[in-house]
C-alpha cells in the first residue's frame, strides 16, 4: 500500500467513533493472527465447509448416487 493509501486509511479510521476503531483493530489483528497460524499449515477440510455452492455440479449428491446405482444396476442385466 503507496504511503498516501495508507494515509487515506488513517484519515478515514479517524473519522469513525471510538467503538468503531475497536472494532476496526479487532478486525484487523483477527485476520493477521488468523493468516500467521495458516502460514504454511495446509488448510482444514473444517475451514472449507460451506465454501461451494450447492449443489456443487448441478446435481443432489443422493440423485447422483441413486443415478449411478441405477446404471450400475442397467449394465450388470445387460452382462
């Protein structure tokens, strides 16, 4: 961040009320702490649940695994 980004930053947390501030620094330092213990760590599958859209690939897990049951089911008659 250029010097007068920075500056514009300090001059706009300035403006917000006290409670504001705290809550600014909160935010702020939660993320530093939060990017320092992930630093290098690989990733939770915890810290992924609800990042994708559902469904996922345009299809209900359960009609897929019924879909698939089905043509499993289709290709064992035809053997």
């Amino acid at each position: 961040m250029a010097t007068t980004d920075y500056e514009q930053v300090v001059r706009q947390a300035e403006q917000l009320t006290q409670q504001q501030q705290l809550e600014l620094i909160e935010h702020l330092a939660a993320r530093l702490r939060a990017e320092q213990e992930a630093g290098g760590k690989r990733p939770r599958w915890e810290d992924l649940a609800g990042t994708a859209p559902y469904p996922l690939c345009g299809e209900d897990a359960q009609e897929y695994i019924s879909r698939m049951r089905d043509e499993w089911e289709e290709r064992e008659k035809n053997l």
